[in-house]
C-alpha cells in the first residue's frame, strides 16, 4: 500500500498523505487545505452540495476516499474563478436571482459546469432530472433551471 498519492488540484500537483485512510476528498479541501467554497450538508452523498469536478465529471467530495484520487484531477470553484463558461454561468445565475441563502450554490454551479462542459443536456426535463441530486432547501431550482438554460442556448 502506497504512503502518498499525488493529483492535480486546481491545476496544482499536490500530495497527500494516507495516514489517515477515512480522510474524505471534501474533508480534505476544507478542513486541511482550507479551500471552504465546497460545502459540507450531509455528508452522506444524498444533498450535492459538495461536488467538484473530477476528470471533468461532478461528483460528491464528500464519498471521494483520498486514496482514490492518485494521478486524478479535481477541480473547485476555487480553480474555476478564471474560466469563461464559469464566469457566464455566475453572471447568469445572479441575473436570475437564483440563489437565496446560498449554499447549495457551489454545487449547483459545479454540476451546471459539468452539464454546460459535456452539453450532453439541453432541454428543461433533462436539466431538471441532472440537477435532481442537488438538493436546495430554499427551492430555488426553477431560478438555476432558467439561469443554466439562458447560457446554453
Ligand atoms: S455533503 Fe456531500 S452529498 Fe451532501
Ligand atoms: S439557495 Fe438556499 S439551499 Fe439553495
């Protein structure tokens, strides 16, 4: 069994001990690494949340063991401050107002990325079932619904 794995974050090598094999990717970003955009709801993979991207995909940070992640890349909002499909889906969002407390916000947009990334939805029933595992307690769905289809189209 390997001691440290390395993968690139934010376009950073970085390298992580295994000492602690129950350590969680989300663990690890905001409570060592303190990137604190990525939110911890539930912790159980049911709320989205905290998903990242990882080889392009938005996962849940939160059921990502450390040890899983070697040679993998990982990206989160903090590393998506400068790209143009980011900045468009933001300035969108606030456009529609779609956000109220705020904090499903990181995930929502980091599953929006993904989704305006792959294209590989286009229409209001296929948007609505791919945000369907971010949970948002405020209900502002529709809002982020009309907010990601105004940049796509
Ligand atoms: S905190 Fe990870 S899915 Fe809820
Ligand atoms: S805006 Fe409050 S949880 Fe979504």
């Amino acid at each position: 069994m390997k001691e440290k794995i390395d993968f690139l974050l934010n376009g950073q090598i970085t390298e992580v001990s295994l000492q602690d094999e129950s350590l969680t990717l989300l663990s690890l970003l905001r409570d060592e690494l303190k990137l604190k955009a990525t939110k911890y709801g539930c912790g159980l993979g049911q709320c989205g949340a905290c998903k990242v991207l990882v080889d392009g995909k938005a996962m849940n940070s939160c059921q990502i063991p450390i040890w899983d992640l070697d040679k993998k890349s990982v990206v989160t909002i903090e590393g998506l401050q400068e790209d143009k499909i980011y900045l468009n889906l933001k300035n969108s969002f606030s456009n529609a107002n779609a956000a109220q407390c705020g904090f499903c916000i990181s995930g929502m947009l980091v599953t929006c990325y993904s989704l305006l990334k792959t294209q590989s939805s286009q229409n209001i029933e296929e948007l609505s079932e791919e945000l369907k595992e971010n949970l948002c307690r405020c209900g502002v769905h529709h809002k982020i619904i009309n907010a990601l289809i105004k940049v796509s189209t």
